[in-house]
C-alpha cells in the first residue's frame, strides 16, 4: 500500500519558527508540498527559502479555504500568532488573532477532513500559581498575558476539536527558541538571540531581563526535531490533547553571558530590566517533559555549551554572508 501524499500548509510561516520549520518540512515532503503563508509578503531573500508562497490572513477562513482547496491541502502547520510583549501591547489583536485563527483552522480542519494539524503552545501558558522548578505536565494555570491566555485557551480547543470531531491536533509547549537562521519578534525570550548578534558585532548587550531570570529555553535544531517528532508518532501514542511540556535547557541572562565570555572574553553585559521582566518572573524556571519522553520518546540534543558553540560560529557566517532571512 502506497503512503497518500501529503500536501502542508505553514501559517505564519515568515516568522522565526516557521522559516526554518518550513524548510524542514520541504527537505521531508518536497518542495512542490509544502506551502508556506504569512499575511506580510516576506522579503525576497526570505520568499526564495519559504518556495511557494501565499499571503494569507488567517482571520479571513473564506482565503483558507481557498488555498486549501488549491493544493489539495492534507495537513496544516498552524504559527500564525503574536507573541507575549507585543500582545500586551495589542491586547484585543493578540486575542483576536491567536483564538479565531486557531479556531478557523480546526474549523477548516472538520470542513475539509484534514489528516493532522500541529499548533504550538508555549510555557506562557503557566503563571505566579504554577510551580515554577520542574513545572509539572498538569498543575495550576494562571497566565498573566493575553498572548499565556490565548494559548491556554487554544490548549482548550484542540483538546475539544479532537474529542468532539476527531481532528488529529497536536501540540507542543515551547520554551524560548533561540536559532541563527532567523530573527525572533515579540518575545520575552527573545534576547536570548539577539545577545549573540551584539556580542559579535558590538562585544556588549543591554539585557531587559534582570540578570538571575532562568527561564526555560531550547535551541531551534531541537524544536524542529519534537514538532516532526511528535506529528509523526502513531496517533495512539499521544495521550495528550491540550499540549506537552517540552524542555530542552534553562538558563539566566548571567549565565548566558558567561557562556559567551568562554568564546568572547571581553564581551560585556549590561542589565536594564522594562515591562517584559514581570512576564518573564510568572513564567517557570525549568519544565518537567516526562510525559514527552514517555509517550513519543522526546530527548533533546543541545545544552547551552553546544548551543552557544554553534549560534556563536553561525550567527557570524550568516550576517557576513547575508544568510540570516
Ligand atoms: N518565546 C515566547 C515569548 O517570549 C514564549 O512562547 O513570547
């Protein structure tokens, strides 16, 4: 019996997850099968990575189902979202995005019979209630940020799509994602990449994140890796629907920066914490991933000694030769 095509279709897919995320996916399924989407038209560089190319406002289920229907569309990557700073700026859009293009998509998903969809969570699901070392998989949820509620609430609607109209969702809690190919927007965690930029070109970082902040992070190479991972377990084998805890490492901004110094030595670290600090101290330090591990044999690879070897060599090549999109 032949494997039946798959045809995918990445939302968000300009953004820092769905660059890359988008091209692992042609390298496993072929170009000609994977569409990528984003309601900016990205920049040339970027468009010649991400291949075919659609703008789509996910807020707009009648251009969904339009390009579903134009390439036969199997299974839907949905990253279309806005993160946790840039939501407590655009609350009521941070909202409107995250929850009615989610619910457009499992909409779309019931509507058109979809074989899987994957949506990310994130770690701003938990809050000042939550545990914060070894964050358990079900404890206390009390996120602080619409971007947390939102995701919280669309942990909810996956769950309730899969029992009530069998759609295969899977979903991942991420922690921060720190990857050379592409910039981040809007996170709190995001300084965890751009201190590489600085430290390269600059040999100093401002930090907005005071200098003991664990919070949980993981390098991209190991985001990729669960997402394939868990979209390719036998369905039987995910016992959870909301989303899972997934932990790769954790660390402070001080000791990121020591990090950097072992490679850097002059490199400095200055600290100016702002609004995102108080987001960053409701979410937990460190995640318990157990029930990863368990049920599809999630392991990471990357530690922050290998991590920082590696964005360290390849932030430089990537800016000198043009290569970060
Ligand atoms: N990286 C995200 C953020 O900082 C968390 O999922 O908003």
């Amino acid at each position: 019996m032949s494997t039946p095509v798959e045809n995918i279709l990445v939302t968000g897919a300009a953004g820092q997850l769905g660059t890359e995320l988008t091209v692992a996916l042609q390298q496993m399924y072929g170009k000609n099968h994977v569409i990528a989407s984003d309601v900016r038209i990205p920049r040339e560089e970027r468009q010649e990575v991400l291949g075919i190319f659609e703008k789509l406002d996910v807020l707009n289920p009648q251009s969904l189902g339009e390009i579903l229907d134009k390439y036969h569309i199997t299974q839907v990557y949905h990253l279309a979202a806005m993160l946790s700073a840039t939501g407590e700026k655009h609350p009521k859009h941070a909202w409107q995005l995250n929850m009615q293009g989610l619910i457009n998509v499992l909409e779309a998903a019931v509507e058109k019979n979809l074989h899987k969809i994957y949506w990310p969570s994130s770690i701003a699901v938990f809050g000042p209630t939550t545990p914060k070392e070894n964050t358990p998989q079900f404890c206390s949820m009390e996120p602080t940020t619409v971007y947390g509620i939102s995701k919280l609430a669309g942990e909810g609607w996956c769950q309730y799509y899969f029992r009530k109209h069998g759609v295969d969702v899977r979903s991942l809690r991420y922690p921060g994602l720190i990857g050379y190919k592409s910039m981040p927007g809007g996170g709190t965690t995001d300084y965890a990449v751009d201190i590489y930029h600085k430290a390269l070109f600059n040999g100093v970082y401002e930090c907005f994140l005071e200098a003991d902040t664990y919070l949980p992070m993981m390098y991209m190479e190991d985001a990729i890796k669960a997402t394939l991972d868990i979209m390719h377990a036998d369905s039987d084998a995910i016992s959870v629907r909301t989303s899972y805890n997934l932990s790769g490492m954790s660390f402070s901004p001080a000791e990121i920066a020591k990090a950097i110094q072992a490679h850097i030595p002059h490199f400095q670290m200055h600290y100016k914490p702002d609004f995102r600090q108080a987001i960053a101290d409701s979410w937990p330090r460190s995640i318990d991933d157990s029930q990863a591990r368990k049920d599809w044999q999630w392991q990471p690879d990357y530690d922050l000694a290998r991590m920082t070897a590696v964005m360290l060599e390849n932030v430089k090549i990537g800016v000198e030769q043009g290569l970060i999109v």
